[in-house]
C-alpha cells in the first residue's frame, strides 16, 4: 500500500535522499569463492528499489551488503561454528550494470542465477546449505528463484518486507529481452497470482516446498515513533500478506510485524527486524547441527 506524502515532507525528503551521501563498503563475510574449498552456508542477498532522491531500477544497488545487513545474518551463522561466504544482488533484470546513485558495479538476476546455478556443480558436487535474504522487491526475486530451482535445496528464506510495487514498469521490459529458459519459468512471473486454495497470492507470499524455514518480517502499519534503525513515524507502504505454504499451511513459516519499523528501517543491521530474525535463527541453526551429527554419526 502506498499513500501519498505531505507537500513539505515530501520535499524534504527528496532533499535529504538526493543530498546523503551513499557509501558502499564490502562484506565483512568472505565472499561468495567457487575455486576455494565449499563453505557451509552460501547467503545470497537481493536488495529492493533504491529510496528517494533516485530513479529505479538504473539506480537501484545493493544496500543490504553495504549496510551490513548480511554481515548480522552471517555471523549468526558464525558464531555457531559454520564457514560461510556471501553473494550481494540488486534488484535488476539485468545482469549487471552502473547505479548513478553509487558510481558503482551492480549485479542483477541474470548474475545471481549464475552462480546459483554452478552450486550444483561446484565443490565435486557437495551444496552447502543455502539462506535467502531478500527485502522489499528482493524478496519477489529470492522467492521466484525458489521456484524456479526445486533441485536446490534453500536452508532458510528471510523475507523483509517483500512487496511488488512497480515490478512490471521496473523490470518487466528489460524481462522480455532476456532470452527466454525452456526449462525456467519467467522472471516475469515472479509477482503473478497463484492459487492456493481457495485464495489468489502472488509468488512473493508463497513459500515453495524446497524451502526448509522460513523467515517473514513485515513493518508498521500504525503510526509509531521510530526505533534505532530510523525510519518515518508513517509508513507508507508496507506488506500485509502472511507467507504461506501451496498447500495453505504454515509449516515452518514464522512472522513478525515491527510495532516501530517503516519499509526502509526493517532492513537495517540494528533493527528490532533484524534481532527478530537472529532470535528466531537460533533454534534453527541448532537443528542444523543436530542434523550435522546424524549424519556425521552414520559416516
């Protein structure tokens, strides 16, 4: 949903996002490496549309690497003893280009598809366990390459606020140049509807069944003081669908709805969004392990 802002505070926010300056730093996580040894955990990240002060997708960047973002999600992942490494993506359908608003290399989906790919293949055939990290139209992007992908296995999904807001405008005619997959579904159906049950919800809302876990944050829909992370005391736009299995269960589907967080602030490193995600990672990560052993102890 997406409501208009105030002349003035509209202003000023053009302002502020046109004058901030935007600083791109690396991981602090190894990166993504197929001529290393295999890691553990493989986390590809997929940022949404750039803010105000910019215009999507040309300037769109991948924000949740250089906020630090996928840096939290890793080290939870760390501290429970697994290697892992890190691939950061922009929302884009092309495979790679210059945002105007970093001066800097982004990587689309076409990218992220490769390497995605190659886990297959890599490492003598040994797949790490994947995670998902998507926020706002990122989170369209992660959930279509669920689906298009059953044979990869995908650990945990963490969805942020996903929502498709001026999907087919940004994306849809860079979409309809790629050369299309005789075996892949489009990306260009990665917002349409699909049935489950008795209800329509588009592909960001369902949680395929290669996914093991998922992760779903949404922000404010109440006028609230912001928290740590920033943010506007109104939010205006913000997901409302729950996730849901096809077969319109919740089976290992978790969801929190930021009391103080708009859009933009639930994907910030030091949100109340992000410590709702790593609380809830633990169990999670502690199965893992358990399944670790299990295996080890059959070897």
């Amino acid at each position: 949903m997406r409501a208009s802002l105030p002349p003035a505070l509209l202003a000023a926010t053009l302002l502020l996002g046109a004058c901030a300056p935007i600083t791109v730093r690396p991981a602090r996580t190894p990166a993504l490496n197929f001529s290393g040894p295999a890691p553990d955990v493989v986390i590809f990240a997929v940022s949404g549309r750039c803010g105000t002060g910019c215009l999507a997708p040309r300037d769109n960047w991948d924000y949740l690497t250089a906020r630090g973002t996928v840096d939290v999600v890793a080290g939870a992942l760390a501290a429970a003893g697994y290697r892992v490494e890190v691939a950061g993506y922009a929302s884009s359908a092309q495979e790679s280009y210059v945002s105007h608003l970093t001066r800097t290399v982004q990587h689309g989906y076409p990218a992220l598809t490769a390497a995605y790919a190659r886990l297959g293949t890599a490492w003598g055939g040994r797949r790490p366990r994947v995670v998902l990290l998507g926020h706002s139209q990122g989170v369209a992007w992660l959930h279509h390459l669920a689906r298009a992908y059953p044979e990869q296995p995908v650990a945990l999904q963490i969805d942020l606020d996903g929502i498709c807001a001026s999907w087919s405008t940004d994306h849809g005619a860079v979409i309809r140049a790629l050369r299309p997959d005789p075996v892949r579904p489009s990306p260009a159906e990665a917002c349409n509807l699909f049935r489950v049950g008795s209800r329509s919800l588009r592909g960001k809302d369902i949680v395929w069944p290669n996914v093991g876990r998922n992760l779903e944050v949404q922000s404010k829909r109440l006028p609230a003081r912001a928290g740590e992370s920033g943010g506007l005391t109104f939010n205006y736009l913000f997901e409302v669908t729950p996730n849901v299995r096809l077969d319109g269960s919740l089976t290992g589907i978790e969801r929190y709805v930021s009391p103080r967080e708009d859009h933009s602030a639930v994907s910030y490193p030091n949100s109340d969004a992000l410590r709702w995600v790593v609380s809830r990672m633990v169990p999670i990560v502690q199965e893992w392990r358990r399944e670790d052993a299990a295996r080890a102890g059959e070897g």
